[in-house]
C-alpha cells in the first residue's frame, strides 16, 4: 500500500533522514491554502500584500512548488491526506457536505496516521471536507 502513496512516502523519507541527523523528530507545518495565487505571498515576489510569517517560514522550511490543488478542497484534501488520485476514492466531482452519507474510505491509511506512527502528534486547524456523517470518518478519528 505504501508504494501507491507517493506523497505520504516523501514526506515521511524526509522526516526520516531529519531523525536520523537530528535525532529529534523535526516540526512539520504543512499548509493548504485554497486559491492562493504564486504571487499572492511576498516571498514569490507578490507586492499586493506582505506575508512575514510565511515569508520566514519559507525561507526556513522546504517549499513543495512544483504540487498543485486540485479544483475543488475534498478532492486536494483527498489526494493530499492519500497520497493517491482523487478518482480512485470518488472524490474527484464536487465537495463533500455534512451530511453525505460517504467520506474517504475508513480502510485507507492517511497522512496523519503514518505520522503518529513515527512519533508525531497531530493537529488540524481549517476544512476537512473528507467525510462527516459518521463519527469515524471526521479528522479526530483520522490521526
């Protein structure tokens, strides 16, 4: 299962090699912003607005450019939480309600998981948009 989850596989080879030099786990602030524009943050260049504490994270952290959002929030999330498509859970379409009688599947293995695996704790703040009508399937129950 591991193989198919790409992205959840970088960022813990990652945390890896930090242990392994560090021997402490090092902080992992992943940041999701939904339409967020290249030059919307100064450090990009962007002279719309000034963006010091992302700029300072930035500039201390590891930038993901190169990863894109999907359209909609449940689809990035999916894809980000999996590592894997959004179509392969069938969340490609639209954003998942309240009251949807479906969310990402219980059996899949999510980023936060894996990380408690390794040690971390876990916390999320803002949308999750990955399932709700079940005890089960909302982040606190997700890692």
């Amino acid at each position: 299962m591991c193989e198919d989850m790409a992205f959840v596989c970088l960022v813990v080879s990652v945390v890896l090699v930090q242990v392994a030099l560090s021997a402490t786990l090092p902080n992992i602030l992943f940041i999701v912003a939904d339409d967020l524009g290249w030059n919307d943050v100064s450090y990009h260049g962007g002279d719309d607005y000034t963006t010091p504490t992302i700029d300072q994270l930035a500039s201390e952290g590891i930038k993901l450019n190169n990863y894109y959002v999907q359209l909609l929030c449940t689809p990035t999330r999916a894809s980000i939480m999996t590592g894997r498509y959004p179509i392969r859970y069938g969340l490609q379409h639209g954003v998942l309600g309240d009251a949807e009688p479906f969310g990402l599947n219980l059996s899949e293995l999510v980023l936060p998981k894996k990380l408690k695996q390794f040690g971390y704790e876990t916390h999320a703040i803002g949308k999750w948009h990955l399932g709700f009508y079940q005890w089960a399937y909302t982040p606190t129950y997700r890692g």
